[in-house]
C-alpha cells in the first residue's frame, strides 16, 4: 500500500502519467540519462510540491521549459523513459529529505509560501520554476 501511495504521489508531483499496466518498462539508453530523467524529475516535483501547497504561485512555463533544455541527453532518449522508469522509493525519499532539510516537513501553506516567494527571489532552480500568481 505505500509503494502504491508513493508512487501516486510521484506521478502527481512530477507531473508526469504514470502507468497502471503490468508491462515493463522499456530500458533506458544509459545510467547517465536516467539520472539526468530523475534529477530532472525532482526538481519538476520540489516546485510542483510548493506550487500545490502554496495558492499564491503557479508553475513557469518557460522555467520548464529551459530546465528541460538544460538537459539534452534526456531529448536523445528516444522515448524510452517515463515515470515507471524512475525508481520511485528514491525519488518519495528524496522529496521527504527535501520538506526535511527545508524545514517544511509538516509545516503549514505559509512555510511552503515564504519558502517558494525566497527560491524565486533567489532565482535558484526551484525557483525559476516558480512564479507568483496574477492576480
């Protein structure tokens, strides 16, 4: 039951379908693009976490879409990759370090607000990810 809760909350976070059948995912091409599919999955999945706890942000379209393009090895996958090919035990634990580390594990839509407001201010990755609602 965790692994199936885990693995919902992954697709939902990464934005990205996840697969009900029993057919097996199709081989990567390397270890190094399907790092590069999780790194980019994880940082998809940190602004899509703050974006869903906190109203006042919105995901930025051109943010994701220059994160994917700072990744041309995933472009030469050839289709091969997709959420079932991303371990998702890693990427659930990776998401708990992350609300951990950022003081945000358990913390209210407020920590989760200040918390994407300062990632955008910063202009970090997560950040570029970001931007604050029109009102």
């Amino acid at each position: 039951m965790k692994k199936m809760v885990s693995s919902g909350l992954v697709c939902l976070l990464s934005l990205t379908a996840c697969s009900t059948s029993s057919e097996a995912p199709k081989p990567a091409a390397s270890p190094a693009i399907e790092e590069a599919f999780f790194d980019y999955t994880l940082e998809v999945g940190k602004a899509r976490l703050l974006q869903r706890k906190c109203p006042e942000l919105a995901m930025n379209f051109d943010g994701l879409m220059a994160e994917l393009r700072s990744r041309p090895q995933l472009v030469g996958s050839q289709g091969r990759l997709s959420a079932d090919s991303i371990d998702k035990g890693r990427l659930a634990d990776a998401f708990d370090r992350f609300e951990k580390q950022n003081g945000l594990y358990r913390a209210d839509q407020s920590a989760y607000c200040a918390y994407g407001k300062k990632q955008i201010a910063a202009k970090t990755r997560t950040g570029r990810l970001l931007q604050l609602r029109s009102k």
